[in-house]
C-alpha cells in the first residue's frame, strides 16, 4: 500500500520530470507538485507547502519564517546538494529532520570544472569570438598536463576533480580545513596554506559550500595574491569570488581567464565581465546531467523516509578527517 503522507515538490525541474514522478508516485498517493511552473519563496512558498508533512524542495529559500508558518512540516529531502538556501539553525529549532545526500551530483561538476580548465588553457573562448568575427588567425594556448592545479576544497566535488586530473601528471595542490591523509597520497595530493596555493597555482578552482565562513573568500586582496597568467574556475557557488575585482584583474591581463558556472546574483548582471573573450559562462549547469538529475531525485524520494535530525547530517566531512586550523572553509 502506498504511503498516504501529504507530500509537496516545490522544484519545478523535478516536477516536469517524468521518472522522477511517476517513482515518487509509485510510493506515496498524496503528492503536490509544482505542476505551475512557479518560482516560489516567501508567502508563495509558505502557500504551496501549506498541509505537506513532508517536501522536497530545491533552491527555494526556506528560513525562519517558513518554519515558523508551517508547524505541519517534518521533514525536508534536498534535491541537490547545497544547503545554503535552507536556515539550518531555524529549521533544527523547529524539530525539522533534513533528507541530504551529499556528493551525488559531484562527477558531473567535476567534469565540468575539468572541461573549463581545458577550454580556458588553449584559449578556446578567445577563438571562437575570433571566428565569429569573421576573422582566421591562430592563438597559442597551454596545455592542462603538467600545469599546477589548486584545489580549494577537497570534499566530494573535489575528490572526484583530483581523480579526474590524474591522466594529466599535474602537480595538485590542495587546501581545505578537513585533512584526507590517504587520499592525498593516493593521489599524490600536497596540502598547503591558502595563500601558498594562490600563489603557486597555475589553475584554480574552487569546491566548497556558500556560508557566512566562506562569503567572499577570493576578495580583492586574495584574488591578487594569484599568479599571474592563472585561470580561476569557479562551480561551486556564487558569492565566493568579488566579481568586480575578477573583472578588473581579467582586463589587466593578471590573470589570463576565469570560468563561472555561478555568480552573486543568477543571471549575473556585470555584462562586462561575461563580455570578456577570456570568460566562460554558463547557467548553473554544473548538475544538469540526465545522470545527475536521476541521481539526486531519487536520493530526494530516499530522503523522504531516511531523513535525520539536521545536527547529524549537517557537518558530515568532519568526521572523515581531522580539523585543520583555519575554521574558514569548509569542503563541499
């Protein structure tokens, strides 16, 4: 028999999902989704989870007020892996359980991260506007093999990057508060200070989760303290980098190209910084993989009967390894 628990789906995608559905179906009757297409939050958001016991919900903004308003909800099941969009603090004060699978969207952000490296060493963004404006010359790019790589932050994302890098004989430098001993000499992984990796780092790219310790990590300062020619990437989330001084370095030719999956603001409004030939953006499509879509909705519809209270499941890399001394950053 299924289970009859009121259930709302807040995500659009995963709604117009057919799979997705019609698994979510086959195990519990009473299910709402977001059918609208609407972008929920606030007194939307409170309205269309109104009755649900349990939901599954995206990048919808759930703070204090939501919980607050909804005193029905018991559980929320994350369908994606960032949990910067939920008030952990106000959601554990309301007894709320979390349904989280980290790390199930983290190959297909890897290989993105992996595709820009690549795309950006042999210059294939400055190429292609060349083409397109009608002319033919050749440029003279670099290869990722035996490039110095940094890596900020080496939780599942960043594992999966390492792992992705090893055909290419790149010397890999990480940091992260958590230490990961084995991996690191399995993978001939060297651990620095931040500053160090910033310095001696050819490519830069970043995997750890958006909070109050990691809000413009890369500011203005650490951004100059890269190498110049370097290329920054960044797939982790908006709000880590200061765009503006990004900018300004890109077009002092100090650093020789950055890749966006995400911004501050989505979409970005600094049109200048996107019309660089040396940028590569795109539209947050680090998960979208039919893979990683299939993967994280069903880790959301598993979420729904194996979730946890939210101080169990919030800091789950610090159990894997030992704490380093910057409080920081933490790995995604």
């Amino acid at each position: 028999m299924k289970d009859s628990t009121p259930i709302a789906v807040t995500s659009r995608s995963f709604s117009r999902h057919p799979v997705l559905r019609r698994e979510l179906l086959e195990r519990f009757a009473n299910v709402r989704f977001n059918d609208d297409g609407l972008s929920l939050s606030g007194e939307s958001l409170i309205a269309f989870l109104r009755g649900a016991k349990r939901a599954i919900t995206a990048l919808e903004p759930l703070d204090k007020r939501v919980f607050d308003a909804l005193p029905e909800l018991e559980v929320v099941s994350k369908y994606g892996v960032g949990l910067d969009m939920i008030d952990l603090d106000a959601m554990e004060q309301h007894g709320v359980k979390l349904g989280w699978t980290p790390g199930v969207n983290s190959l297909s952000v890897a290989e993105l991260a992996l595709a820009m490296a690549i795309e950006l060493l042999h210059r294939g963004p400055e190429a292609t506007a060349i083409i397109r404006d009608g002319e033919w010359r050749q440029l003279v790019g670099r290869q990722l093999t035996g490039r110095i790589v940094g890596v900020i932050g080496c939780g599942n994302v960043g594992k999966e990057f390492v792992r992705l890098l090893q055909p290419f004989h790149c010397p890999i430098l990480v940091y992260d508060l958590v230490e990961y001993p084995d991996f690191y000499e399995s993978h001939a992984v060297r651990a620095v200070t931040f500053e160090l990796l910033l310095r001696e780092a050819e490519v830069v790219s970043l995997h750890v989760p958006l909070d109050d310790s990691t809000r413009g990590m890369l500011n203005a300062e650490r951004l100059r303290l890269m190498r110049k020619g370097a290329i920054l990437i960044n797939t982790a989330r908006g709000g880590l980098v200061d765009e503006e001084e990004l900018h300004r370095l890109l077009v002092e030719q100090h650093l020789a190209g950055a890749a966006f999956d995400v911004f501050a603001l989505e979409p970005p409004p600094n049109r200048e910084l996107l019309a660089n030939s040396n940028v590569i953006a795109t539209p947050h499509i680090g998960g979208s993989t039919e893979e990683a879509i299939l993967g994280m909705g069903r880790a959301a519809i598993e979420g729904l009967t194996r979730a946890r209270p939210v101080g169990d499941v919030r800091h789950p890399e610090r159990s894997e390894g030992s704490r380093r001394g910057d409080a920081s950053l933490r790995s995604a």
